[in-house]
C-alpha cells in the first residue's frame, strides 16, 4: 500500500499495490504494521457494506460525536464514487475544509478518514458498492451530518443528484445552526 498525505492533516488516500497474474489480482487492503507507521492504533470493530442502485445517489455527509466519533476506511470494490470528506475538528487549521477523491473498482484507491471528519460520496455509476471500516460501533443518538450543498463548504457535485435520502436532504446549513459541530 502506498499513503499519500493529504492537505487535511490525519487524512490519507491509500493506493493498493496490486500483484497481476493470469489467474486475476491480489492486493493488500490492510496490514497493522503499515497502518501504525501512519499512527493508527485503534481496532475497526465494524465493517459495512452498501450498494447504491442509481449513478447521482448522494450519500452523506455523516460522521458521529465522541464518545462515539471514529475513523473510517472507505474502498469501492465495484463503480466509482465521488468521495468527500469535511474536516470539523474546530481548532484544525482546515476546519470547514473538503477533499474530494474518486474511489472505483479499477483505481484500488481507499481514503482513510480520521476522526472528527464528516464523509459522504456521490456514486458516478450504477450499481456501485463500498466496503467501510470503522474504528467505533454505530451509535445513533450519536449522529452527526453537514449538508451536502452547504455553501459554507461549497463542494461541487459532479453530477446531479438522482436519489437522496430524505434525512440528508433536510440537514440545516451550517449557517443555521452550529449544534452537532462538537467533535
């Protein structure tokens, strides 16, 4: 695997180092030593899987409080998305700041999201599917989210959105309400 650091400091977007034969492809997609070098130590206690069935589904931006707030690891294993992530740690020097990645079956990337991040993705085909890791078990009174089109964080979509949830798609703007921005 190879970790490239990115302009959100703790974020990294993970190439996977593929060996190729005439059977097919093995890659790596986690290893503890190679995962501690970045100064990962917590354990992913939960995987999650999702399939979206139309290109233009937005999904996010979520992200959960402490004592529940988590890392995540995120990979595509079949499409492609537009994945975002939005720093909301108050005293980071990026707050309020996004990365926009493409994560498809074909690049092997995976984007590792440290805690006190939002996380959403806008799927660029149909039929798309994500792997997720998590470093906390799902909490519900603990849920967080930032809207999608918030202007404060103007993230251009690059496409437009088909299907969205009907939750994601009534978050206040930022520039309502600040509650739920405690990380």
């Amino acid at each position: 695997m190879i970790f490239h650091k990115t302009a959100l400091e703790g974020a990294y977007i993970i190439d996977l180092e593929p060996f190729s034969d005439e059977r097919g492809l093995f890659a790596r997609t986690f290893c503890k030593r190679e995962f501690a070098a970045i100064g990962h130590s917590k354990e992913f206690v939960q995987f999650n899987h999702s399939h979206s069935n139309h290109q233009g589904t937005l999904r996010g931006l979520h992200y959960q409080r402490p004592p529940h707030a988590e890392i995540k690891l995120i990979r595509c294993i079949r499409g492609s998305v537009f994945d975002v992530i939005v720093d909301l740690r108050h005293q980071s020097p990026t707050f309020l700041q996004h990365l926009s990645v493409e994560l498809s079956e074909q690049n092997l990337r995976m984007i590792y999201i440290p805690e006190g991040f939002a996380h959403g993705f806008q799927t660029l085909q149909d039929h798309t599917e994500l792997i997720y890791h998590h470093t906390a078990f799902y909490a519900p009174d603990s849920d967080g989210a930032v809207r999608y089109n918030d202007p404060r964080i103007n993230i251009q979509w690059p496409l437009t959105t088909t299907t969205i949830s009907e939750k994601d798609n009534n978050i206040p703007f930022l520039a309502q309400t600040f509650e739920g921005l405690v990380i």
